[in-house]
C-alpha cells in the first residue's frame, strides 16, 4: 500500500505504507540513534510527535518485549528509509511492521530521510500528517497546517498513570540486564533501602529499574499528586521523570515541586523534570529549532570538564539568562550550548536535561543515581 507524508510548508514525500492503515498526525521530529527503535516508540517523551529514525536500516532485530519503555507504544507516527521484513535477533517475538501494525501505528517508509532531516534542520520541526491509500498531498498539506502546535501543550495528562503505585519490573529486565552486559553496575548502592517518591510525567521504565538498582524502593505518583501527597510517604527523595510537551504550561506540576523544594528533601530531575525544576526555581524555558533526539549527543560536565556521550529526547531547553543565581549550570550540550544540567548551591536538588539511564543509548551518565543516593545519605 502506498503511503504520503505531507509537511505544514507545503512539501511531501511519497512512499511505502509500513505499519497500519490509517492516518497519523503530530509533530515531525527525527533521531539520530542507529538502534534502540523499540525504546523510542514506547518512550512516552514522544506523545503527540512523528519521530522519523536517520539510520537507514530498521527493525532487523526485530521486536521483544523486553525492550518496552512502557505499557504501549507513544509516538504518534514513524518514518524510516528502510523497513527490515525479517527480525535476525533469537529474542524477537515479532517483526516491526506486525508491531506497529498491532498497535495502530501508522508508519512510511521507502523515503528519502536525508533529505527530511535536512529540512527539519534547516526549517525547524514542522507539523506533519501520514496517510495510507489514495490520498491527496494538498489536502494533507492543510491538514498539517491545522495541527496544534506543541507550545503551550500540556500532553503530560495524557501518559501519567490514574493513581499512584509502588515499582515492580513488568516483564524481562532488559534495561537491568543490558547495563549487566556492558559492565555497567550500580557504582554504589545505598547502606539501606531508600524510599523515593517520583513523580510520573511520562517515565521511563528504565528510569524505575536503575533507581532500584541503586538500591531505592519507588512510589509512582500522577503527575497531578499534590506536594504532600509525596511527602505522606516521608521519602528520602523526590524523583521528576521526564515526559512529553511544552513544559511551561504545567502550572500544577511546578507549583508543586517549588512548595517540594522548600521542604529541602533531596531531589533529582530528568528531561522535562529538570526543565519543571527549572520553571520552579523561577526560570523560563524556551523551544529548540529542532530539538536533540538520538544516543551520541556530547555533553561536557562543567565541574570535572569530562565529556559524556548521552541519550537525549527534547524539543524545549531552560534558558539560562533566566536563572536565579543561587542555581548553577552543571553541564552544557557542545553542539549549541545550552542547559544540560542544574544544581541549586543551597538546597539538595539537581538535575540533567538529558537521560543517563540510556535505554536506548550509552551509561556515561549512570554515576548520576549514585549522586542521587548519596544526597538522600547525607540528607
């Protein structure tokens, strides 16, 4: 069947329907990562985008369960150059068209994805519509146009969980198992079980396996919990998971880790969590041209000078003019310098814009849940 991908300036691409029949609207990113496809797709961060993969090979190792981010997949779309039919991996369970098409994703491939990229790059992320069959390209064209943009979109509501929980590992502990395999255990665990409460504003799953491995028992709370519903459990720390749109609009999120932050518990973010501490700690935030998504995004750490190749999935940044000046800027991104991590000089709380639990993705970063266990020690 063939398939269109037509963009909110007019252009479009023709190709290969890869997944289920339909229709499929959001936000066209892309990411730079050459595996990890499966953790993308079910990575909550990217509720209400069409995430378009750079490599030009995917699904070859097909699809496991083990691999899941979350209970389902999140993206609204997906965009390769080449579908592998066949899954080569003695873990697969299915391949990636039965996946997608499984759950209604609507996919294309057999397009030119350089020249997407390109034009994301250079334009910046458009809004974008796929479409199955006999379609008119104009006529996608203005229903692209018509898309909500992602400022001033609140899609947090929309990936939380309805009530709060205590972690417990679903299935294969594949994100346990991987560090496992690359030798990348827990560089300290805590002298005893700490109880963190962690805020879910689209966590990933592998977030809630190294915080246990660390040596941390973890309630998960809706993004909409109040301060003291986190503070009944008295936690030895508060954790902010990361999740999908324009953080600024999150009144209820930041009013409630500003009242977190004066009850001095220590507390560590990630991806939108650092940018809703941010907005806490009074300062703003801003969308990026095109965002960073992929796992080889260099980082430099601005207190050892070390430089951490990274996971990374966002489309907003902290702005650093706006910062307090009782918050420091921890790490920088060195392909545009902006915000990768932010400590408070008189409070226990920090965070990262970026992902070190990886998943996909390098464990440069995974010595950040050992900064965060200590903190609650010491606290």
């Amino acid at each position: 069947m063939n398939a269109t991908l037509a963009l909110e300036d007019g252009s479009w691409y023709r190709g290969v329907a890869a997944g289920a029949p339909g229709e499929a609207r959001g936000e066209v990113v892309f990411n730079t990562s050459l595996t990890g496809y499966q953790e993308v797709l079910t990575d909550p961060s990217y509720a209400g985008q069409i995430v378009t993969m750079t490599a030009p090979l995917i699904g070859n190792y097909g699809m496991a369960s083990g691999d899941a981010e979350s209970q389902t997949p999140r993206v609204a779309g997906f965009i390769v150059r080449e579908a592998s039919p066949t899954a080569s991996n003695w873990r697969a369970e299915e391949s990636l068209r039965d996946y997608l098409v499984r759950h209604g994703i609507v996919a294309i491939s057999d397009i030119d994805t350089r020249a997407l990229t390109r034009a994301l790059r250079s334009a910046g992320v458009m809004r974008g519509v796929i479409a199955t069959g006999a379609v008119d390209p104009a006529a996608l064209v203005e229903k692209a146009r018509t898309i909500p943009k992602m400022e001033g979109a609140d899609l947090v509501r929309g990936v939380t969980c309805d009530r709060a929980y205590k972690w417990q590992d679903r299935g294969p502990d594949h994100g346990s198992a991987e560090h496992a395999m690359f030798g990348i255990t827990p560089q300290r665990q805590a002298s005893r079980r700490l109880r963190v409460a962690a805020y879910d504003f689209g966590v990933k799953w592998n977030i809630l396996r190294r915080l246990s491995a660390y040596g941390c028992d973890v309630r998960v709370f809706p993004a909409t919990a109040t301060a003291s519903d986190l503070l009944s459990i008295e936690p030895d720390g508060i954790f902010l998971s990361n999740g999908p749109g324009d953080p600024s609009v999150l009144s209820y999120a930041i009013d409630n880790v500003r009242d977190l932050v004066k009850a001095e518990v220590p507390m560590f973010g990630i991806c939108l969590g650092h940018q809703v501490m941010g907005l806490a700690l009074g300062a703003k935030t801003f969308k990026l041209k095109f965002g960073h998504r992929g796992a080889n995004h260099p980082v430099k750490d601005l207190r050892s000078g070390k430089i951490e190749i990274t996971s990374q999935n966002h489309g907003f940044a902290v702005d650093p003019q706006t910062l307090p000046a009782d918050v420091a800027v921890t790490h920088m991104n060195l392909y545009d310098g902006t915000v990768e991590g932010l400590r408070h000089l008189h409070k226990p709380v920090f965070s990262v814009q970026y992902h070190p639990e990886a998943s996909p993705g390098p464990h440069d970063a995974d010595y950040l849940f050992r900064e965060f266990v200590d903190a609650m020690e010491q606290h």
